[in-house]
C-alpha cells in the first residue's frame, strides 16, 4: 500500500507530494493506470521508469537465549529527474535519484527503541539499486540476492549504533499481489495508485548485535514492495497500515486511508492469505477496526494504541498489543511504526503471532519551507 | 552624604573643565582598549560561526595535499565501520573554493546537503528546503543558495539567474534560495552549491578538498587514522579552525599591545588630575585634620573621588569604545580580507569580558593614579599643610628618584629582551618598560633642560618662564612624561613601518624580475587556483615573450602542520632574484634542481630550521624528508613558505596544474600593448590577473598601505590621548598660577606678555617631551623592527629612518603645547587683578 511511505517519504525528501497538488503522475515518469503482469525475479529490482518506489521489511526475531526484537528497514528510491532527462553535468557527484532509508530496532526484553535514516545521491556508488543480481543499498545498509540461488534467497543489512542486523531472509512462497493483481488504487484520480505485492512470510536467520554481542537469531519478516509515479488521493490525512502474521501460518495486511474528516476512506483494502497461500482481497467494509487506547509522545502527538480488528466474513476476530507503547519515529515526517503482539482466534480457533502496525498522518506537519525538512533530528 | 563626601563632589563640580579632561583622557583610553577587543572578538565569531555553518558538529577534517582527496576514499569510509558495534560515523564532503560575483568575492563551498543534515551543518541542511528547491539543487545547471543580507547587497533575488567567475572562468548561476540568517547564522558570504556543481565550476573532476567526520572518541579517531591512505591526514576540526585564526595571531597582538599603550597613556593623565585636585585643596585638608578627620578618612575621601572619576569613565569609555569597535572593525576585516582569508562580519560582538576588563582597568587606573597624592595628603599633619614650596622640592627629590627609576627601567628592558628568547610577549613587555622609561625619565630631564636653558638665556622673562617649569614639577613633570610616551611611541611606531616599507620596496624591486605576471585568480594556494592548458599556450604563444618562468602554490602538510609551498621553474639567470641569507648560493642552487628545497626567513624562524636540516613533508606517496638548501629574504608571507623546484613538487605531488607565469619580453618589446595582447588571447576563456611589474609591485605597496592602517589610526588615537593629557595638565598648571601671573602684571607685564609667558612655557615643554621622545623613540623603533617585528614574524627588517617620521611627533607636540596655552592666556589676559590678588 502507500504504507505512509508516498506521503512520508515523499515530505520528507520533499520532493513530490506537496509539490504536486493533484496526483497524477510526474511529467516524463510513467504513469500507474492499469494493471500489468508482473515478473519476478526482476520486478523485485528497481523500476526506474517510475518516480517513486520503496523495499520494505518488517520482522519479529528471536534468539536461542530467549531475547526478542522487533525491526523496521526500508529503503526509498525518488528521483529527482525522468529517466531520459540530460544531467545538468559532467561531475561524478551528479545523480537523478535520491535514496533514503530508515532501520529501527525494538528491544523487547530491554524495552528499547532505536533508530536511524540515511539519505544519499544514487553517484558514485554511495546508493543505487540493482535489478539482476538484485541489490539496494545506502552506504553499509544493504539488500541484495545471495550469489547464486535462484527465488527469494535474500540478505539485508543495516547498523545503527548499539544495534546491527543481518539476516538471510527467504521463501519459497509466490509474492502476494495486492490489489488488482498488484494494481493498488489510493484515490479515484487517475495515476493515484501504485503497484504493489508483498512477501508476507520471509524466513529470516542471522544475527543481531547488541553493543558487542552476537545474538543468533531467527524469526518471519514482512516485505513490502511499492512502486508508482503519483501521489495520495485528495483529502486524504494519513493511513493506518497492519502487517500480521498469525500463527496457524496465515497473514493479513490491511490499510485504513483516514479522510481529513477523520473518517476511513473508501479506497482502503487489504488481503488475507490462508496457509495455504491463497491469497483473497478484503475491501473496506470487510474490516472492522477499533482503537482501544490512545498514547501521547513526548511532543503531544496522540496516536491510538492497542486495536480489536476482526474480519466476520473471515471468522477473524484479532486484539493487537503494542509491544512497546514508543515506537515513534521522530524524523519528518514522525509517524509510529512498531511491532505489535496479536490474539485472537479463527473459526473458534485461538491463535496467536506478531504483527506490524504504521500510523501516519497524526502528527502535525511543519510547512514547508520553514527550515530544513531534514532537521536536526538526523543527528540522532 | 557626609559633610567631607559633599565638600568632595562640590570641588569637582567647580572645576568642570578639569574633570572633563580627566574623565576625556580616561575614557579614551578605556575606550581604545575596548574598541581593538570588539573588533578582534566580532572577527573571531564572524569566523567561527562561518565555520560552524559549513562544519556542523564535526568533530575532525580529514585532508589531502595539493591534488585533493579521491572521493573513492568518501564512498568507502561511510561503508566501513571504525569499531565493531558501531555503524560508521556521518561524513561530509566538501570542495570550497572562491566565487566572484561583480566586486565580492565569496567562499565558494560544494557540499552535499544529504550528509551535511547527518553532521548537523547549517550550510547544507539549510539549502534544502521546498520540495522543488530540493529538485533543483541537485539537477539544476548553476543551483546556489546565499545568505539572504549578502544577495540583498548583491541585488539578488530567488529566482535571479546571474554571473559569476569561479577560478576566473565566467559560468551562469541560478539564486535557489536565501537564508535567513537568524535561522543559519555564519552563512553569509558563503555561496552554497551542490559538491557536483561546484566539481563541474573548478573542472575538479571528482576531487573534494576536504571530509568533515564526527568521531566518537579517541578509538575511533586512531580507527580512522588506521584507514587513511598515505598523503591524507586527518586533524581534529577545532585545531584546524585554531590555526586558521592563529594566521591573524600576531596582528591582533599587535593591536591589543596598541590599545594599552593608549590606557597607560590614560593613567598618566588621572594621576595628573587627581593630584592636582588633591593639591588645590590641600590648606583645606590641612584644616580638616585639624578639625579631627582621621587620615584614613581623607584617604578614603581622595579614593572615593577617584573612584567616582573611574566609573565615569569607565562607562564613557566602554559606549565609546563601542562606537569606535564598529569602525575598527571594518579596518580589521579588511585586514583579514587582504591578508588571510575572505571573512565578512555581520555583526558586532561585545564580549562581557570585554565590558569587565574595561572598567576594571579604568577603576584601577583611577586608583592607582590617586594612590601617591592621597597617600600623601593623608599623611601631611595637622592644621600644617605643606607649602607649596615644601612639596616642590618633594616633587623635585622625587623627579630625582624617577630618574634613578627610569635607569632600572631601561635595564630591565634589556635583561626583558635578552632573557624572553622568542616570545613575543616578552618583546611587547621590553617595549612597555622602555615607554615607562621615558615616562618617568621625563620630569628630571624636563628639570634640567629647563635650569639649563633659563642659564644660557638673557631674557630675564624668559628665565622667569622657565624657573617657573622647573619649580612646578610635580604638575609640568607628569604632563611632559605622559607626552613625551606617548611621542616616542609614535616615533616608534612611524620609524618601523617606514622601515618595513622601505625593505619591502626593496625586495619586491629584487625579486619580481619578469616583465609581466599571469596567475588565476583566488587565494594563493588554493585547490581551484590554476590556469587552464589552453590558456598558458595561448599565453606563451603571445609575440615578443623571450623566457617564462612557472609557478604552483599549494598547501602540503608536514611534520610540522600544513605549510605553504612555492613550487618554481626559475628562467636561468634569475636565481638572484631570492635573496639567500642563511646557505652558499653556489651549493644551495645547484641542490635545489636535484630536490632540496629553500626556506623564508619567516618560515625558517617559525619552525627553527637551519641549512643542513631536513624538513619531513606529506607527499602523495607519504611523508619524505628534503633537505634545507638555504633560508631567502621574503617579506610577502608572515606564516613563511618554502621554495621548491617545479619538477621536484610535481614527482612528489602528483599536480601538473600552473598557477602564475612570469613573462620575460625581447629587448624593446612595449609591455602595456604586450599585457593587452596578452588579454586578448586569455578573453573568453579564464579571467586572468595579468599585471605588468610595475602594477604588482604598486599593489603589494597599497595592501602593505591598508595593513597598516590600524596601527596609525591607533597610534593617533594613544597621541590623543597624550595630547589631551597636556592640555589637563597645563591648563591647571596655569589656572592655579592665575594670582601668580596678576603680581607679575602689577609688576607691569602687559595681557600679551602674560599670553606670551605662558606660551613660551607650554611650547618649551613640548619642545621638551618631544627632545626626550627623540631617543627613546628610536629605541623604540628598534624594538619594533629588530625584537617586535622578529619575532612576530620571523623577518629582519633594515632601519630608515626619515625625517617626516620625527616631524610628525614635533607638530603634535608643539600644536598641543599651544592649544593648551590658549585658554589660560586668555584668562590671564582678562584677569580681575584686584580679585586674583585679593588673597595676597
């Protein structure tokens, strides 16, 4: 889904969202308008024809000492210039795209949140993205396939200081295409929409650091994979963005689009993928969402915290729990994106598993202009 | 209030003209002191803020010789972690370079604001800001971003495409954004761009000049340091920042050793009017210790008012240092500008130390001046003030003893010189001991010129004139030793920078031998300072050249931190053009073309090197030793640089780039039509300094000129002082000789005679602080070019002296000498006999 990410990352390198008041697509990218075939492996690289696109990993790990951690590392591409457009410049410093990336760790046992972004220029080696072998990196922070295997045999890397991570994720698993078989609308303009699959059940093995210390540590992750040209559709505020994995082997992903009137707009869907891997679209009026607390950060934003999500057509019925009730990123934009604890049952059935939950939009934004978007916060 | 305390401050408010001079005298010596401080500290911010814009929170720089680092080094050290459990620290890279935009030139700096924001510098973060700004900073040909005063005074708004020279090549700019300078303080001046724009401007291709890092501690420092490939050194950021301020080191002290010069001026002049008004009063105190005050009462009573006078002018003398700070410093910028680096200061800075130094130092000259002449009334005994006889002939056994002093003085200035070794401090510590040498030499030479005059002379009322000098001493004495300081500061002062002009001519007429010089523009030594190919052929293919010389600057690091180098291919023959004072020119040429190199004399002072010593440089491939040739006079850079032979800086350096041609013509070719010619070929291509011999040597003089400026403008403003310092002195020298003056009318001396005495008597103690001034300002001069001069800067400089340098100090003394007679002769002339004589 846009999961925060158009609107979030776009404000935050500033490059799209507000500068282009309707959503159509960019002049000399290309547009989303329809469905197309996806292929893989080679969609899961970069699409450069298209403005923005995002990698996205979520995950719940645990070591053998019974340690447990939540993570978060995305990694952006925007450009800056269609892809046929003359750099201004000889110099190797010139790049048409910009890459940002955000790592967090949640340290349950320690009850500790940590977290880092990365901006570069795709020059010079710095950041670029790679379709065959695949590979996405900023600096240290890196994604790519492992040498020679075919599928989804995946490493991913980042460090922040106290933490670092690094972990073989893989499936053998079809990626789940969302939406239109991977067409996902926002807004009823046309180009307010985006391609998007996900691989909701990577098996992820590796290492944690701790200071000094190697955890081994293994666990499931999330990938989300989004790429488009446009924007958010009109008046629309932010989104509220669910990832479970449960525990009988089934995942369910859902974004609820919230209207500037506080309401749920109508163009918020998600999937429900059996054990199986079946997988079915859920549209708005299948899910039932409803926040049963409410949290303040320390800079006053109030986010709600803790969710009863049920979906009766399903026999779902789901309460989430914050593992830790601080998992803001206060970047710009800030938003909440944490790891959450699920209950519940199926058909009569209780069932557990973890999730990862992104709330986006409730934080007032600063305007544009007023100093640096990049703030000082980046010296965290 | 007390009866004692009322009768105190009706005194001095009797006498307004006196505590006015006093007050004047005093302020304006407070003032000056707070005015170089003010100027100096606004420098100083101005300059650590322009670093902190661009610098951010690094905490370390990492650098590279001449050629500049490789950005392959940038890519890898933010992939490379420097201890296991820590990610690798923020980086930023950093090309900065000149820009001229019309008349100003402006520190052009490259830099990607996406690490920038991670090292937290303004000067990167603040140049992303709306979402097309950000777009177009890094795809828009000629994107920049100015401080919104600097594109106010450029007549620039957002939006404005314009021009602008970088490295002399004319290129097309595109104004992004200003900056608001309460939110990104420090950048004015400063051109931002991408680091690939200003790559594309300097044709750098890829090179930055420089990685900001912030390092956690020590281990992460030596972990870096381990990474660095040789040629690269890595320095903490504030050491760097340090000796980029410490270039202006010796300048600022110079002016600070100015400025107190001008306050010990100051002292003279409060002992001057305290004692005085104690002296008027004393048949009062006499009566009061009569009348049962205590001593340690009328001491407190000649301190309090004292005291009084020191707030009073500490506070006129710290607004009106203020006022004169901001005047001062655009003397001291332009200074920095001309000499070290492109600085522009915005603001004025009044640093509290400043405030408290100021009054301290006028609270303590009040005191310390009031001190004798309290002590002295305090201990006078009852109902018995002295005459004024008795305490002449104090004065006189005291002028004899100050004497005996000044002897001490002059041999403590000397044991001072010979004892400080190198020290600057110590050379400005002989100076001062010297000045109060002169000081309190003074009174019993103004004694003796006066007895001996008054017995060569038949005019009996010229004896009357000077018997009286002599008899007054305790007044006549200070005014003429705070007079005769101050001359011979000014003696000095005028004899050094002649000195110094002199020589400089003189070097400059040795060593600029070629016809015309080429060089690109921007700072000497800097990355982007180099002519392009194209051009030096077009250059040398100009008609009418017979030989050219080649010359690179850079900055390469050594043992001894980065050092300036003057890389030369030298037309054969010219050789003579250095100067050698230390090393044979017969062995020292000849190493040179096989690799050894020359050293400055500054250079050669600095860092204490001899020939035969081996100097350890940074090249490209690591640090190699090269012999020290032979040290050359140089007077056009104070930090010092050392001489090498082009081919030997190009195999060691890897920098085949030319930043100066010198152009030797054929016998009769015209050199004004060769230097159009000249221009014509290089048009279009790279804006050139083409400038015949004569234009380079005249403007070497003109920088020298503004250079010194600030120690004229001080000097005159310690004269001042000085003379308002007589003018106090001897207007109530004369006034308080008023009943004096009405007996000798009676006696049948007409109004004119009376204006006529009393001219002749000021005119003859200026004459007299102006004869005393003579030699102790030459010895002054010759602390200042041989002790001063030296070890500030390393050069020796030859003694001129002139004859203007000693006229100067004459006027001053003889036109104050006469302004202070003026007003009393009025009065005097004016006199109500029976009224001043009404006590008699």
């Amino acid at each position: 889904m846009p999961r925060l990410r158009i609107r979030g990352a776009l404000a935050l390198l500033a490059v799209a969202a507000h500068a282009a008041p309707l959503p159509g697509p960019a002049p000399g990218f290309e547009p989303v308008l329809a469905p197309r075939a996806l292929h893989f492996p080679a969609d899961h690289g970069p699409h450069p024809a298209f403005r923005q696109e995002w990698w996205y990993f979520t995950g719940h790990l645990a070591a053998s000492s019974g340690e447990r951690f939540g993570f978060e590392l995305t990694f952006f591409r925007f450009a800056l210039a269609p892809p046929g457009a003359a750099p201004a410049g000889p110099s190797s410093w010139r790049a048409r795209e910009l890459y940002l990336a955000h790592f967090a760790v949640s340290d349950l046992g320690a009850r500790r949140f940590r977290y880092r972004r990365k901006l570069a220029r795709g020059a010079l080696g710095l950041a670029g993205a790679t379709g065959e072998p695949l590979a996405v990196w900023i600096d240290d922070w890196r994604l790519r396939a492992a040498p020679g295997e075919e599928g989804v045999h995946w490493h991913v890397s980042a460090s922040e200081p106290g933490y670092a991570l690094d972990l073989e994720l893989s499936t053998d698993a079809a990626p789940v295409l969302q939406g239109e078989a991977g067409f996902s609308r926002k807004g009823a303009e046309p180009g307010a929409a985006s391609y998007y699959y996900s691989l909701p059940r990577l098996a992820a093995r590796g290492t944690v650091r701790r200071g000094g210390a190697a955890l081994a540590v293994q666990g499931l992750v999330w990938c989300d994979r989004e790429w488009g040209s446009g924007g958010l559709g009109a008046g629309q505020a932010g989104w509220d963005w669910f990832g479970l994995q449960l525990s009988d082997g089934s995942a369910l992903m859902f974004y609820a689009l919230r209207t500037r009137a506080g309401t749920r707009a109508p163009f918020s869907a998600g999937s429900f993928v059996a054990p199986s891997g079946h997988a079915q679209p859920l549209d708005s009026a299948q899910v039932r969402i409803e926040a049963e607390g409410r949290w303040r950060s320390a800079e006053g934003t109030v986010y709600p915290s803790g969710w009863h999500l049920s979906v009766p057509s399903l026999a779902l019925d789901l309460r989430l729990t914050p593992e830790l009730t601080d998992q803001e990123l206060v970047t710009t934009p800030r938003y909440w994106e944490g790891a959450v604890a699920v209950r519940g049952q199926r058909g009569g059935t209780s069932l557990g598993g973890a999730g990862y939950v992104e709330l986006t939009g409730y934080a007032p934004e600063r305007p544009p202009g007023t100093g640096s978007s990049l703030g000082p916060r980046l010296a965290r | 209030m007390s009866t004692l305390r009322r009768a105190s401050l009706r005194h001095l408010w009797q006498h307004p003209g006196q505590l006015a001079l006093a007050l004047a005298g005093l302020a304006l010596g407070v003032a000056t002191i707070v005015a170089i401080d003010i100027a100096t500290a606004s420098a100083r911010r101005a300059f650590e803020l322009s670093l902190a814009a661009v610098n951010g929170a690094a905490t370390h720089q990492i650098e590279a010789g001449p050629p500049g680092i490789d950005p392959a080094l940038y890519v890898a050290l933010r992939r490379t972690p420097l201890a296991d459990a820590d990610p690798p620290p923020p980086y930023q890279p950093l090309l900065s370079a000149y820009a001229t935009i019309g008349e100003r030139t402006l520190q052009l700096i490259g830099t990607d604001p996406l690490a920038a924001a991670e090292l937290g510098g303004a000067a990167g973060s603040a140049a992303l800001g709306n979402p097309e700004q950000v777009r177009d900073w890094f795809t828009r040909a000629g994107a920049v971003v100015l401080g919104a005063d600097t594109a106010r005074e450029l007549n620039l708004a957002p939006g404005a495409d314009f021009e602008l020279e970088v490295a002399g090549r004319p290129v097309r700019a595109h104004l992004l954004a200003v900056l608001d300078p309460a939110q990104a303080p420090g950048l004015e001046d400063l051109l931002l761009t991408d680091i690939a724009q200003a790559q594309e401007w300097l044709q750098l291709s890829g090179r930055l000049s420089r990685i900001d890092a912030r390092l956690g501690g020590p281990a992460a420092v030596a972990a870096l340091r381990d990474l660095l490939p040789p040629g690269t050194r890595l320095e903490p950021t504030r050491a760097a920042a340090r000796e980029s301020f410490a270039l202006t080191g010796a300048f600022t002290t110079n002016l600070q050793a100015m400025s107190l010069l001008g306050l010990l001026v100051g002292v003279f002049l409060i002992y001057g009017a305290v004692s005085f008004a104690v002296l008027q009063r004393r048949p009062l105190f006499g009566v009061l210790r009569a009348l049962g005050t205590t001593r340690a009462e009328l001491l407190r009573l000649v301190l309090g008012e004292a005291l009084l006078l020191g707030v009073l002018g500490a506070l006129a003398g710290v607004a009106l240092g203020v006022l004169i700070g901001r005047e001062l410093l655009q003397l001291v910028t332009r200074t920095i500008n001309d000499l070290y680096f492109v600085l522009a200061v915005r603001e004025v800075t009044v640093p509290t130390p400043t405030l408290a130094k100021g009054f301290a130092a006028a609270l303590l000259c009040a005191l310390t001046a009031a001190l004798v002449p309290a002590l002295e009334v305090a201990g006078c005994a009852p109902r018995l003030p002295l005459s004024r006889s008795v305490l002449e002939a104090r004065a006189t056994r005291l002028a004899r003893r100050l004497a005996g002093l000044a002897v001490l003085l002059l041999l403590a200035a000397g044991l001072t010189i010979l004892g400080s070794g190198r020290s600057l401090f110590g050379g400005f510590a002989a100076l001062f001991l010297l000045l109060l040498a002169v000081a309190a030499l003074a009174p019993a030479a103004l004694q003796a010129l006066a007895r001996a005059s008054a017995r060569l002379t038949r005019s009996a009322r010229l004896r009357l004139a000077l018997a009286d000098i002599g008899a007054s001493l305790s007044r006549t004495g200070v005014a003429v030793a705070a007079l005769g300081m101050a001359l011979a500061a000014m003696i000095g002062v005028a004899v050094m920078v002649e000195s110094f002009r002199v020589s400089l001519r003189e070097w400059l007429a040795e060593t600029l031998r070629a016809d015309i010089y080429v060089s690109a523009p921007g700072p000497a030594a800097s990355l982007g300072r180099r002519l392009e190919p194209q051009v030096i052929a077009a250059i040398l293919a100009t008609p009418g050249l017979r030989a050219h010389s080649e010359a690179r600057r850079a900055h390469v690091d050594s043992a001894y931190g980065e050092l300036e180098v003057n890389a030369l291919r030298l037309v054969p023959g010219s050789a003579g053009a250095f100067r050698l004072l230390q090393g044979e020119p017969r062995q020292a040429w000849p190493a040179f073309d096989r690799g050894a190199i020359l050293i400055s004399e500054p250079l050669a002072w600095r860092l204490n090197l001899h020939p035969g010593a081996t100097l350890p440089l940074v090249t490209a491939e690591g640090l190699r030793g090269f012999p020290v040739a032979g040290v050359y006079r140089e007077y056009g850079n104070e930090r010092g640089e050392l001489l090498m032979d082009l081919d030997t800086y190009r195999r060691h350096w890897h920098d085949e780039a030319l930043g100066a041609l010198g152009l030797y013509l054929q016998p009769g070719v015209d050199v004004p039509a060769t230097v159009v010619a000249l221009q014509r070929a290089a048009r279009g291509r790279q804006a050139l300094f083409i400038r015949s011999n004569a234009q380079l040597r005249e403007l070497s003089l003109q920088i020298f000129e503004r250079t010194f400026l600030i120690t004229r403008v001080l000097y005159w403003l310690a004269a001042g002082v000085a003379a308002l310092g007589l003018l106090s002195a001897l207007l109530a020298w004369q006034l308080a000789r008023a009943r004096e003056l009405a007996l000798l009318r009676t006696l049948g001396l007409t109004p004119l005679g009376s204006a006529a005495l009393i001219l002749t008597q000021t005119l003859f103690m200026g004459l007299a602080a102006f004869l005393a001034a003579l030699p102790a300002g030459l010895l002054t001069a010759l602390v200042l070019t041989a002790v001063i001069n030296r070890r500030a800067f390393g050069w020796q400089i030859g003694l001129h002296l002139h004859a203007a340098q000693f006229l100067q100090a004459l006027l001053l003394a003889l036109v104050t000498a006469a302004v202070a007679a003026l007003y009393p002769s009025w009065r005097a002339s004016r006199v109500g006999l029976a009224g001043a004589l009404r006590e008699e």
